[in-house]
C-alpha cells in the first residue's frame, strides 16, 4: 500500500531555533496535511495543502506541497517550549480517500 | 460543541475479555474512522464508515469489530483480547468534502 517517509524520527533542539521536517512518497497525493499530537492528546490540524507547490503559513508555521504532488515540508520558526509534541504528515491518498499517516517527528525543545 | 468524544480514556484488560470503545461526534460528520498509534508507528487504519449502516476494513482490521447504527456513534469492539492490541486507540471524524480529520483525545488500553 502507500506509504509515507517521514524525517526526521526525532529532533532536540534549543529554544529560539528553527525545525524543518518532511515527508516523501512514492505515490501522489492529491492533499497533504500536517498534524501536531500534544502528550496524551489526539492530533490536531496544522496546516493543509491542496495544490502542488502551494506554500502555505500558519504562524510561525510553514508548510509547502512539493511540485512532484510526492513530498512535502514543514518548517517552524524561533521554536518555543510548547512546540513539543509529535508532528504528523499526511496524505489522503488510500481508499475512499482516507488519510495515510507517516510515522511521526518527535520535537523536544531545551529552554 | 464537543467535537469527538472518546469513552474511556484508559483501560487495562486481560487476555481473552471483550470490551467496547465509544465513540460519539455531534458535528454531523459523515465519515468516522478508528486508527491505533504504537510507538514511532504513526497511525494505523483499523475500519472507517461512510454513513450510518455502512462500515468498511482498513489496514488493521483483525481482532476488531465495528457498527454504525447512527451519524453520531462509531464503537469499536475487542472480542478476544491479545497482547498485540496494547495501544492508544483514536476515533477521528470529517464531514463529506472536507479536509482533515478531527481526532478523539483517545483510549489508551493494555492488555495483561
């Protein structure tokens, strides 16, 4: 079935820095989403992306939905204490149009 | 609005007892779906539903059982608990055309 790589597993990084992750597939996606898992929390919505090359900000949130349709990043600028969490990419590109998750980006941040 | 509530947030079993996992929206959402997270695993499919009456497998359907008799609710249902289904459970819903789901805080359950 589809499958997407995300990377990286796991990021330590200062307070104030900036954090890029992405996902790549083999196949193409029509949407592309990012989520971020708070401990003990479901995911929640970041940012989606709709079209191929659309470069979209929330905050100090970048995302961009790679030209190919079969990669995309996220970017988070001067990173805070609460950006800790598990960031998800995702894609709807299974069956029915259900979303297919990659395995996640854990952020930890030092103050 | 509650969005989608998830009953109970944690659980232990033993091998072999059956239970339920509710789930309920009130955002009249068409399409519920359950996933389990493991660690470092992301997030597996186990059933979706498109509609009350209509229930459909997903990656990880084994050992589970679904029903949807209502827009609102979803159960999932453990009828021989294993080992293997030690998870956090997420319920998640998104209506018809919509784009991106919105999840359940979850139900973290063990199995000894």
């Amino acid at each position: 079935g589809q499958q997407l790589n995300q990377s990286p597993q796991s990021m330590f990084i200062q307070e104030g820095e900036d954090v890029s992750m992405n996902c790549t597939s083999s196949s193409i996606f029509n949407t592309w989403l990012w989520y971020k898992q708070d401990p003990g929390e479901g995911p929640v919505l970041l940012i989606a992306l709709y079209k191929a090359g659309e470069l979209t900000s929330n905050g100090r949130l970048t995302a961009q939905f790679g030209i190919t349709r079969k990669d995309s990043f996220l970017n988070i600028s001067a990173s805070i204490p609460s950006d800790v969490g598990i960031y998800f990419c995702a894609g709807n590109g299974g069956s029915q149009g259900n979303l297919i998750f990659g395995k996640g980006t854990k952020l930890s941040v030092k103050p | 609005n509650a969005g989608v509530t998830q009953t109970p947030k944690f659980r232990i079993l033993k091998i072999g007892q059956s239970m339920t996992l509710q789930c309920t929206q009130d955002m009249n959402h068409n399409y519920m779906y359950w996933y389990r997270q493991d660690p470092g695993m992301g997030l597996k499919l186990i059933y979706y539903s498109v509609g009350a009456g209509i229930t459909d497998k997903g990656e990880v359907p084994n050992g589970y059982n679904v029903s949807r008799s209502t827009t609102e609710d979803f159960p999932l249902r453990l009828e021989l608990a294993a080992p293997s289904q030690t998870s956090v459970y997420f319920c998640a819903s998104i209506r018809q055309g919509g784009y991106g789901y919105t999840f359940g805080s979850g139900t973290r359950l063990t199995v000894v």
